[in-house]
C-alpha cells in the first residue's frame, strides 16, 4: 500500500476544496480494474484501505481518498471530513449539489490517468455510497449538475448503507434523454444494505446495521469478479 498526498478541487463559489490523504492498495495480481473507494461521514481513507487490502481480489487496485473537513449542517455545523454538507438522509433532505459536484469531479479525477485497458469503478459506504451513486447519475447524464461534461467510463458502482442523491428530479433527468437511460441500464450497480440500520433508513435505500460484515464484503467480491470479468490471476 501506498499514499498519494492531499488533493484539491474546485468547490463551493469556485473555493479550493482541500481533500485529505488518498491510500493506494497496489494489485497484486495483473492490474484489471481500478476502484475509488469512498469512506463514510467523519472517517477517512486509512481504515478502508486496510479492509479492501485483505480482500481476495489480486487484480483491482483501490484508491481510498479522504474526504475534506467541512462543517456538517446534520452535526450543527461541527466540523468533519464529509464528501457533501448533509441536512438527514430522507429523500425530502436538501441535496448539495456543489458539494456533490465538487466531490464527483476530485473522483472522476482520480481515475482519469488510469490506463486505457483498466476497467474503472466507484464505490463506498454510507456518505461515501451517496457520492458513488451520484457519480454513478453524473456518468448517466455525461455530466455533473453544473454542466461540465463528464470525463470518464464507468464499468461498475457499488453502494454500501447509502442513499441515493438528488433523487426526487433523477426519474425525470433520465427518462428525458435516451443516452441517459441507455448508459443507466447498462451500468451495473451493486446496492448493499442493512436491514435494521438505524442511521440510513433501509427504506430510503429502496432493518445488518450500519456497519459491513465479513459476509457481506464477500459478496462485494464475488459480485466484483463477475460484473468485471476478473481472472483472478497473480
């Protein structure tokens, strides 16, 4: 495992939004497929690059950034690393789309000098889940809200205990482009929850908590593998 150093990109009223250290985990096999991993409201890169370096899965090579330090509107405004500001998780929640735009871009970026025959993916847990999905919409449409086209090909997105973003416009954005429903339907797209989480209602996903267990991650790889055509090969 290796360590990338801080990252920045633009943000809020065109701000530098500074980004925490982002873990590399190193294929150990031939290098397939490259995975941003996204960590969870007030965590950070670190742990999830230890877990996902445990997994079988010699031949996907794993980016765990961190997210920047933000005052979170659901914590009072108490400061920590978060991917987007977040009101609650409901679906009646305000979206910050800045923010969600701002971390999307600093994601796609990440990927964006992978090599050409290296399938790309994006996945999390809780917040970070809510920012794959987002990113996953942003693929869809070809672009983030602001306008600014989307610079990457997504071959797989997997959500953990999340939610999905800006969902009550996203049925009326894809059923109005075709190339948006098209790319949609052809994404394959891992949603994984728990059935008595108590912090992301499992209703909003569609009661485990809100936490992975090893059964679950063993899906993630298995699912992985599949969707991605891993050889698995050293």
């Amino acid at each position: 495992m290796s360590y990338y150093g801080s990252s920045s990109s633009g943000g809020r009223g065109g701000q530098r939004v500074e980004y925490g250290r982002t873990y590399v985990v190193r294929p150990k096999g031939r290098h397939q497929a490259t995975i941003v991993w996204l960590h969870g409201l007030g965590d950070n890169g670190a742990s999830w690059s230890q877990l996902l370096d445990s997994l079988s899965l010699p031949n996907i090579k794993w980016i765990c950034p961190t997210a920047a330090t933000r005052p979170v509107t659901a914590f009072g405004g108490f400061p920590c690393t978060a991917w987007f500001d977040v009101e609650d998780t409901s679906v009646d929640g305000r979206d910050d789309i800045e923010g969600l735009d701002a971390s999307a871009a600093h994601i796609a970026n990440l990927l964006s000098s992978e090599p050409p025959d290296v399938k790309l993916g994006i996945g999390g847990f809780s917040m970070g889940a809510a920012a794959s999905l987002y990113s996953a919409a942003c693929y869809a449409h070809g672009k983030f809200t602001s306008g600014i086209p989307y610079p990457i090909t997504l071959s797989t997105v997997v959500s953990m205990s999340g939610w999905l973003p800006c969902s009550r416009t996203l049925r009326g954005k894809m059923e109005s482009s075709h190339i948006a429903a098209r790319r949609a339907a052809s994404l394959p797209i891992l949603l994984s929850h728990g059935r008595v989480d108590e912090v992301v209602s499992y209703r909003n996903a569609e009661r485990l908590g809100h936490y992975t267990i090893p059964e679950e991650m063993d899906d993630v790889g298995k699912w992985l593998s599949s969707r991605l055509g891993l050889d698995r090969s050293r």
